[in-house]
C-alpha cells in the first residue's frame, strides 16, 4: 500500500499511460510553437506600421485607428514645452510622418529616440497622435567618466541627444 | 550523536547536493566573482574564458544546480536545505540592493528610474526559470510517477506566477516614466500575461479535480502545452515590432551594472528556490492525507485515468 501511496502509476500499463499522455502533450506543444514560430504569424499580426507601411497603405490608413512606430527626427521637434501644439516627424530607413501631438510628451522623449503613436492619418497629410509612447533601445549606458550627475546635469542631459550618436538604431 | 546507517537513496541525494552546491558555485564565481574581482581589484579571474561562455556557464549552472537541489530534498521534516537558501538568498539581495542602490551610477538618459531594473530583470529569468521548473517537474512526474513531482510542480507554477505577476507590476512602474505609460499590448507584454494567466489556470484546475492522480496527470499535460509561451515570450521582442526593447547582453550594459543586476539574480534564484521547496512540502502534506485512507485509495486508483 505504502508504494500505492508513493507512486500513483505503479503499475506497468498505468506508466504506460501516462508516458502516451507526455508523449501527446509534447506533439501538441511543438505543433503549436511551430505554427506561432514559422508560420507567418509575426507578418499578420502587426504591433504598429513603420512610416513606410503607413504610406503604402493607402486610403486605407485614413481615418483608421492606428499605431505608428518609427525614430523622432533630428531638429524636426517643434513646441516640446507647451502643453499643447506638440510636433515633430517620425521616420523609418524609407519613409518620414508629419505628426501632430497633444498633452506632454515623456521625458524620455527627444530627437533620435524610438516613439509609438498612437491616432490616425488624416487627409491634410500629417498623423493626429492622442497617445505618445517612447520606446528605448536595449543600451544601458553609465555616464562617461568624470561627468558630474546632480540632479540638475541630469534633468538637461535626459532631455539632450548627447552621446546618442553610437546609440541610434 | 548516533551513526545512522545511511540508505541507498540517502547517499544518492547526499551525491546530488554535492553536485548542485557545486554547480551553484561555479555559477556564482563565473558570474558574479569574476565581475567584482574585474570591478574593484582589478585582477583577472575570468581563466580566459571569453565572455559568451562565462554568460552561459552562469546561467546553465544556476539553472541546473538549482534543479538537482530541488530534486535532491525530500521534502521532508527538515527544513535545513530552505534555511541554508533563505540565508545565501539574503546575503545575495543585500549585497545587490546594496549596489543597485548606492554604488552603480544612474544611467546616462534614464537617470535613477533605470534602478528598477536590478530587480525588473532578475525577476523575469526568475520567473522564466521557475516555470522551468514546473515544466521538468511535469515530464519527470509523467514519466516516473512520483507524487514528489507533482508537489514540486504545484510550487514551482505558484512561485512562477507570483513572480510574473510582480514581473509585470515592475516593469509598469519602469513603463510609465520612461514609455510614457503604464501598459500597453505590446507583443512581449502580451505574451507575458498570457503565460500568467495560462499558469494560474492550471493552478484552478488542480483546485477543481479532487482526484489525485486524474489532478497529477491533467496538470502535468497542460503545464507542458502551456510552457510553449516561454519561448515566446522570449523571442516576441524579435519576432514582432514592440514597444519593449530588445532583450539585453553583457555588450549593450555597462560594467558598473552588471554586479546588482547579477547579485540579485542569483539572490531571486535561491529565495525562488526556497519558496518552492516550503510549497511543495506543503503539497506534499496534503497529497499525504487524501491519500491516507486506504479503502478509498484503492477504489479511487480502479477507475483513475
């Protein structure tokens, strides 16, 4: 009885069973990561259109709900401290998006720097955002030696580009 | 003091200690050691092993080792393996928490919030790592049908979902300050409380079979389809376009970082560890007494499967 209680397939045809059970659970798994890993999945199901997906969509993105991602380009940033009338362009490797902004960007935000928004295009051709996201890159970087780094130094180097150059995509 | 004759089985988990302990030191030196010998002695004690092998050696050393230590207790009365966690587990944390918070310099953009990822970090190959665990658990307990799987498997999906669950609170209180916001459907956020909710499905479920071995069995079957979103989770950030950014390397973290982010990571691994040996012991009790009716057993062991 004391083995019965140790081990709940004890016997030959019991193992039997649970090890087709492993068995068809492993078959379902990989069948499953297969059809989500090589399957195309990632072309369908789309996060945000880049600058170039935008264009190529057409008529289609206008009115649309949309999520557009791409690089904020340098020098384009126009009104950064008021709370509204924010705009600057965002671009990919082959296409660039005029977008209109309201309400305060993250302080994250600059020039250079990866952003998600989310709105749509209209047909005066820029994008109205109602929701600004930053995005930053995977480069967690300590200040060069010997810069100081009080509080002051640094709120202004947050908001600077300064040593984004080797960071930028 | 009286000499116990030791049992096959002894001497074998005895074996297995030595060898997780072992392998655990070897992640802990290769990871951690040679950081702060590199850092503040400035000696080389990486035995020129470059640094992509280092990084794996330190990783599938914590993993493994960990895994043989949890198979290694008995889930028994003694309690000495968890005491012996919890204390490396706070020395570890201490020493992180130490670092993260006062040593390491604020990265350069990011300031003082980027901190937050000495514990955001751990806490997601913590929580990868303890589902893990439940996965090994759930292919040993269908192959060798032994009731010490199915309890170690409960503690390891409860401690996984736990961490996953301060997983995604942490990294909301990164997101807002930095995304700009707190949440968003971003492919690796998804997928992530995918998997948690998955997980604390098959924790329901083993709630709603009263039948032992029917509970082993399903749980086990739905922990290894589940465990697919683990790859998933980890490669989302390259399959799709996503707001999180890429998964990082020792290469795109400065030095100065990496002995927080790695002594915390070593310090989750042993308190995942020690939770998961206490749940399962308490598993282990309560498997203990539904199966201790005999006259029940048997008939329930007739029609089980």
């Amino acid at each position: 009885m004391s083995n019965v209680a140790s081990n709940p397939t004890a016997s030959a045809a019991m193992r039997r069973q649970t090890r087709l059970f492993m068995v068809g659970a492993f078959a379902v798994a990989a069948i499953a990561f297969m059809v989500i890993a090589a399957g195309g999945i990632n072309k369908n199901l789309v996060y945000y259109w880049t600058p170039t997906d935008l264009h190529a969509a057409g008529d289609k993105a206008y009115g649309a709900s949309i999520r557009l991602g791409g690089m904020v380009v340098p020098g384009s940033i126009r009104n950064r401290s008021g709370v509204s009338g924010l705009e600057f362009d965002v671009k990919d490797a082959t296409g660039m998006v005029h977008v209109k902004s309201n309400g305060v960007p993250p302080q994250m935000f600059r020039e250079n720097i990866g952003v998600v928004v989310e709105g749509t295009m209209t047909r005066a051709g820029y994008f109205q955002c109602n929701r600004l996201m930053v995005s930053h890159n995977n480069q967690y970087k300590a200040p060069k030696a010997g810069h100081p780094m009080n509080k002051e130094e640094l709120k202004k180097l947050m908001q600077s580009t300064e040593g984004l150059s080797d960071s930028s995509k | 003091m009286t000499e116990v004759a030791m049992t096959p089985t002894q001497t074998r988990s005895n074996l297995g200690r030595a060898i997780a302990i072992a392998l655990l030191c070897i992640a802990v030196y290769i990871g951690l050691v040679v950081t702060l010998a590199d850092e503040y002695l400035h000696a080389d004690l990486s035995l020129g092993l470059p640094l992509a092998v280092r990084t794996l050696i330190a990783v599938f050393g914590g993993l493994i080792g960990a895994i043989i230590f949890l198979a290694g207790d008995d889930l028994g009365g003694s309690l000495s393996n968890v005491k012996l966690l919890f204390g490396i587990a706070v020395c570890f944390l201490v020493l992180g928490t130490y670092f993260g918070l006062f040593v390491a310099p604020p990265e350069r953009f990011m300031g003082e919030v980027q901190r937050i990822m000495y514990v955001h970090v751990p806490t997601a190959w913590n929580g990868l790592l303890a589902l893990t665990f439940a996965f090994a658990c759930a292919i040993l307990f269908l192959f060798k049908g032994d009731w010490k799987w199915d309890a170690l498997m409960e503690g390891s999906i409860e401690v996984g979902v736990v961490l996953g669950f301060l997983l995604c609170c942490q990294g909301a209180i990164w997101a807002k300050p930095t995304w700009g916001v707190w949440w968003d459907w971003d492919p690796r956020l998804t997928t992530t409380a995918v998997l948690i909710f998955a997980f604390l499905g098959i924790l329901a479920l083993r709630k709603f079979v009263d039948d032992p071995v029917k509970r082993g069995i399903w749980s086990s079957v739905a922990t290894i389809i589940a465990y697919v979103d683990v790859p998933i989770v980890y490669f989302s950030v390259r399959w799709w376009n996503s707001l999180h950014q890429l998964q990082s390397n020792p290469n795109t973290v400065s030095e100065p970082f990496w002995i927080p982010l790695r002594a915390n990571a070593f310090g989750i691994l042993f308190l995942m560890t020690a939770f998961i040996l206490l749940r399962a012991r308490v598993s282990k009790l309560r498997l203990e007494n539904e199966l201790a009716p005999p006259p029940l057993l048997e008939a329930e062991l007739g029609e089980a499967v």
